[in-house]
C-alpha cells in the first residue's frame, strides 16, 4: 500500500476510535514514567551501597574465650560434635594432648581391617567390639549382665534371597559375604550398635 492510499484508508477511520485510543494512550503515560523513574531510584541505591561497602574495612571483634562451666542451660543447641560438661573433668577422652605440649612427631595408627576385592573387611576384633559396645550400655546406666547382645549377620530367608538374586543374575555369593559386622547391645529401648571399627552408635 503507498502513501496516499494509506492516508486514503486513515481518513475512513471512525473518530471515536481515535479518540478511544488516545485516552487509553495518556492513562498508561503516567504510569511508564513513574516506573521508569522508581528504577532509576533503585539502580542508584544499589550502586551506591555497593561502593560504599568496597570502602569499609573489615574490623576484627576481641571476642572473649567462653568455658565450659559458662554453658548454663542443658537446653542449648550444640550442633554437630557438641558437647556438654559442667565441669573440665566431665570431657574424658583419649587426645594426648594439652594445650602446653610440645609436638615434635604425631602418632601414627595402623588400620586392623584389610578389604578384598569384593570391599568385605577381615580383622576385625569382635570381642573387642562386644567388650567395648557393653562398656558403653554401662556408662548409659543398662546392667551389662542383663542387655540382649546379637550381630547384624543376614537370617536364613535373607541369605537365601541374596543368593537366588546372585545367582539369577550369573554371580555368585563372594566369601565372608554374610559375616556380621557390627556387635549389637539391646534394653529397655536403648539399642547400641559397635562397628567393626569400634564406633559406637546408639
């Protein structure tokens, strides 16, 4: 279409159309330059935190070194590894470690367990695990002499399920597959679980 016959065409257009349009156009108008004027607000506070933040230095706070008898209320959160004592001689532990020891070689411990090929472990104490999992029913108040002790060695039925899915699948079961390996303290609710490298878990 060429100029005059599209100036042509305008000249049929209805008055009110135009009209209408023309109201629709003022009311968005107000709306667009407020908006365009609040991001240029935004822009510029952002801006200029950011350079203002560039500028501080980081001061390092003298933080005072807490205790353990400071820890009042037995309901606070410790986190992950926490611990909770009212007194020093309450944290019994193995670390030869004091704060005025002087290190000059760290010691080094040799791993009992050995692995195959199939990741089964050999060498495990499992008197020393059993000794160990009802030292720990002791110190949870439980009678050693009267707590259930079992393994976590596969029944019968679950021994046979394994070796049927094996089996199906053209592999058979590896040696020592179904040895315990975990010692495993029960009563009165509490159950302890000592793994073959003497953690315990209760």
């Amino acid at each position: 279409m060429r100029g005059n016959e599209l100036l042509d065409k305008m000249g049929l257009i209805d008055p009110a159309f135009i009209e209408a349009a023309e109201v629709q156009r003022k009311r968005r108008t107000p709306w667009l330059k407020w908006g365009i004027a609040a991001a240029c607000v935004a822009l510029a506070v952002f801006a200029g935190s950011k350079l203002w933040s560039r500028g501080e230095t980081v001061r390092t706070l003298d933080l005072p070194k807490l205790t353990v008898s400071a820890i009042q209320d037995s309901n606070v959160a410790m986190g992950y590894e926490g611990y909770l004592a009212y007194d020093i001689a309450d944290l019994v532990n193995a670390n030869p470690w004091e704060e005025d020891t002087v290190l000059t070689a760290l010691p080094v411990f040799q791993n009992p367990l050995t692995f195959d090929e199939h990741y089964i472990a050999s060498g495990a104490d499992f008197e020393a695990m059993r000794s160990l999992a009802l030292d720990v029913a002791g110190r949870l108040g439980l009678d050693p002499a009267t707590v259930t002790v079992s393994d976590n060695a596969p029944d019968e039925e679950k021994r046979q399920m394994i070796t049927e899915k094996l089996e199906s699948a053209g592999d058979t079961v590896p040696d020592g597959y179904f040895d315990p390996t975990a010692v495993i303290v029960q009563a009165d609710g509490i159950r302890i679980e000592e793994d073959q490298f003497q953690t315990a878990t209760i």
